[in-house]
C-alpha cells in the first residue's frame, strides 16, 4: 500500500468516527438538556454543562464504555477538523473556525478521559468565576476578559443566525431525504442553533459584564446562565425552552449522523 492510499484510508475512517463522534454530541446535549430540565423544575441535578452531561452520562449503567466511546467520538471530531483547518482550498475564515472547532472538539475529548479515569472536572459556574478571576490579575487580563466576551457574543449570533437562516446546509446534505425527513431535521436544526446561538450570546453579555465593571462574579457559563434565567419572571418557562432547544440540537447530532457531510 502506498504512502498515498495509507492517508486516503486514515481519512477515511476518520470521517466514520466522525459520524460516531456526532452521534456522542447528540447524547452530551441530550443529557445537558436533562439537566437543565431539572434546573427548570426546582431540582438541580448537577451542573448544566458540558462537564455535568458527561458526569450524568458516566453515572449510568455502562457508563465508563460510554465514556471510552465519546472520547473516540470527540476525537474523531477534532481529527476531522484539524484535517480540514489545514486545506488550503477552503477559505481562511473556514479554516480558522475548523481550528476552533477541533481545539473545543479536544478539550471535550480530554473532559471525557478525566470523567472515565474518575479524575475531577470543573463544571459549574465556580470554574468560569475563578478562570476569569485568574485572568483578571494578569496584566492585560481585562482585556482579554472583555475580547473573550465579545468572541463569545459574536459566535452567539452567527449560531443564531446560522439556525434561522439554515444554513447548516453546508455541514448536512438532506438532497436524498424524504420530505417529511427533510423538515423534520430543518426544524431541529432551527430550534436547536437558535437556543445554542441564545445561550453563547449571554455568555458573551456577562463575561463582557465582568470586564467591564472588573468583578469576576458576573460572568458566567452555560450553567450559570441558564440558572440565571432560572431566576428571572417566567424563569421556569424560560429555562424550559431552553432546554427544549438544547433537545432539539442533540436530536438534530443523532440525525446528523445520516446525512452529515464529512468530506
């Protein structure tokens, strides 16, 4: 086998694991939505997070071969992404958001080795506090608290965007589906980037919020917003939709694994 053929095959089990790892998202939103349901209902369960998913997740029957399967996921994901930050035919804007992509991929990948190893995690909003108290004391650190904030808003709203427009086209080919399909995975993927686009946008509001009045108390995560909404009038139903759209958007992972494009 040629040197040729050997990297066409390593790509090509890479988009399959791909396709795994959309599988995993899809299960990791899924119990992040659970989460936050409780939150919702008056009984917090853990927090609301990517790290609380993966620690529900781990709790369950099987739960450390789930764990070994979403590390392989995760890093399939990041692999791919990596693969397609380094194209040169894709444009640099592409190419910088695939980067993006596969870091965050990486970082989950490496959560779910430290929950499987039984290793602590951060989660919660303690962890955003104390991360953005850190950066805070650095010279520079507001700064950079405050541009943190803004890249977080910004991508808040191209996710929301992104879902109104569907233009999650581009990442789903539905050109083979059946009509009641096709609508069925074009409304997940509304409802689901629009929460997503909606949470990140917050995200961006209070990490801005914190730098700009120089209090790491004000910022806050996935956890600590939708706790947030928790608290406001008609927090309940707020936070209910939420984690309707958190759902959907694990929904739309599960179905991504049919029609996701990975080339």
């Amino acid at each position: 086998m040629t040197a040729a053929s050997t990297k066409q095959a390593a790509k090509r089990w890479v988009r399959a694991f791909a396709r795994f790892g959309l599988a995993c998202r899809g299960l990791v939103y899924l119990a992040t939505a659970l989460l936050a349901a409780e939150i919702a209902d008056g009984r917090p369960g853990g927090p609301a997070d990517t790290s609380g998913a993966l620690e529900s997740i781990a709790r369950q029957p099987l739960g450390r071969l789930l764990m070994i399967g979403i590390v392989v996921g995760f890093a399939a994901l990041a692999a791919l992404e990596a693969m397609i930050a380094s194209r040169s035919r894709e444009s640099a804007a592409d190419r910088l958001v695939a980067a993006g992509k596969a870091l965050v991929y990486a970082g989950l990948a490496g959560t779910a080795v430290a929950v499987a190893l039984h290793e602590p995690v951060g989660g919660g909003n303690k962890e955003v506090v104390d991360v953005t108290a850190q950066v805070m004391r650095a010279a520079g650190g507001r700064l950079l608290v405050g541009a943190a904030g803004v890249g977080f808003g910004v991508g808040g709203v191209v996710l929301f965007v992104k879902g109104l427009r569907k233009s999650y086209d581009r990442e789903v080919d539905l050109s083979s589906a059946p009509a009641a399909a096709r609508r069925i995975v074009e409304t997940l993927g509304v409802v689901g980037m629009t929460a997503r686009g909606a949470i990140f946008t917050l995200i961006g509001y209070f990490v801005v919020q914190a730098s700009v009045t120089f209090d790491p108390q004000h910022a806050k995560g996935i956890d600590g917003v939708l706790k947030s909404l928790a608290a406001e009038p008609f927090g309940p139903l707020l936070l209910a939709v939420m984690a309707g759209g958190l759902a959907a958007f694990g929904v739309f992972s599960l179905l991504e694994v049919r029609y996701a494009t990975t080339s």
